[in-house]
C-alpha cells in the first residue's frame, strides 16, 4: 500500500511541478518555441523548462517505478495493422505540421534573431530527450498505472483530460489539437506495449514543426547571407 501511494504522490508531485512551471512561463511570454524566439532570453529559459520536464518526467518517474521501466527499455515489433497504422499516423503527423507551419510562416516575417546552428543543436537535443520522458510520464506511467484500477477507454479519457490540462497555457488550437492526439498516443502506448510508438509519432509532428520555424525566424537569413 506505501508502494502505491508513494507512486500516486510522485506522478501528482511532477505533473503540478511541471504545471506550475508552465503557468509562470506562459506570464513570461515563453510557451513554445516560437514565441521564445521571439523573446529575450526565451530560448534559453525553453530549454530550462524542458531540462526539467527531463528530469520530472522521465528520469524521476523512471527511477522511482521501475515496474515500468520496460515500456522504455523493450521494443517489440507489433502486429502488420498496427505497424501500417503506425506509418500512416507518422506521415499524418509530419504532413499535419507541415501544412501548420507553411501557413504561419506565411504570415510572420523573418526576424534577425542572434542564434546559430550550435543553438538549434542544443535546443533539439534537449527536446528530444523532453518528449522521450514526457511519453514516458504520460503514456507510460500515468497510462498503465491507471489501467490497474479501470478499463482501457476511462483510464484513455482520464489520461487525455490531463494531457489536456498540461496544455491548458497553448493555444485553443493546440489545445483541441490534444484531444485526438492523446488518445492516438494512448493507443498506440496500449497496443504495443511500449512508449517508443507514441514517442516517434509525438517527434514527427514536433520535429517537422519546430526545426521549420527555428530555421524561417533565426537560421534563413544566414543561409541566404
């Protein structure tokens, strides 16, 4: 029973930390990377938020519920339907990106911010291991934990109301946006008993997005120059 109990404190103790934490970012004006773009010193406190995102969500939850350290540490290859969905939901997801950034793009003009390759390099390093932990926190632990105690549909609706909630300092858009895509993720989490499926679907929509918008605001005029 202490077992359990310390495991639900840990998972509410991250999950508040982290919400804090992006409450106080989003009055800084640091949300995503766009906008820390565009904002003093914002990258560099991005990248403080996802250091801790690393350690909350994934280094912590790993240490201290070692039950579930095989959603990271083993990878199956699932069934043939699961495997042609999967591919389907990664093109999906990049092709979805894409379409998003092409039209913001579109819309915000290039800026002269003073940041190099070596920034993009350590700020995409940092995210990937943030996403890596922050599948692992939500459609790991948080995912199967509920699983011991309800069926696969509420604990799937009770996981993306708190996806959602993290969320809740984005954008409308983003925000409905989290509704479809936490559960595809839980899915996916549940079907092949891994982290590792979510985790690249999560990647290719943040990769596609993230490095077009690093490269139209700090990178083009340095290529072009």
């Amino acid at each position: 029973m202490n077992a359990i109990i310390t495991n639900w404190v840990l998972i509410a103790v991250c999950f508040m930390t982290y919400f804090v934490v992006s409450m106080v970012y989003k009055k800084l004006g640091v949300y995503n990377l766009h906008s820390a773009l565009l904002t003093t010193n914002g990258l560099r406190l991005l990248n403080l938020k996802h250091v801790l995102g690393i350690v909350l969500f994934g280094v912590l939850s790993y240490m201290m519920i070692p039950e579930l350290q095989y959603l990271v540490t083993v990878i199956e290859v699932p069934k043939i339907h699961v495997l042609l969905l999967f591919v389907f939901i990664i093109l999906l997801s990049a092709n979805i990106s894409y379409l998003s950034v092409k039209k913001q793009c579109g819309e915000q003009e290039t800026v002269n911010v003073d940041y190099s390759f070596a920034h993009a390099w350590f700020y995409f390093s940092i995210r990937f291991f943030f996403l890596l932990g922050y599948e692992f926190f939500f459609r790991g632990i948080l995912l199967f934990k509920l699983l011991e105690y309800t069926t696969l549909p509420l604990a799937i609706v009770y996981n993306t109301m708190l996806y959602v909630v993290i969320h809740s300092f984005d954008s409308k858009k983003e925000i409905l946006g989290a509704i479809p895509f936490g559960i595809v993720l839980c899915l996916f989490a549940y079907y092949t008993n891994s982290v590792w499926y979510a985790f690249l679907i999560h990647l290719a929509l943040s990769a596609v997005y993230e490095i077009s918008i690093f490269y139209h605001l700090t990178l083009k005029n340095k290529i072009v120059s």
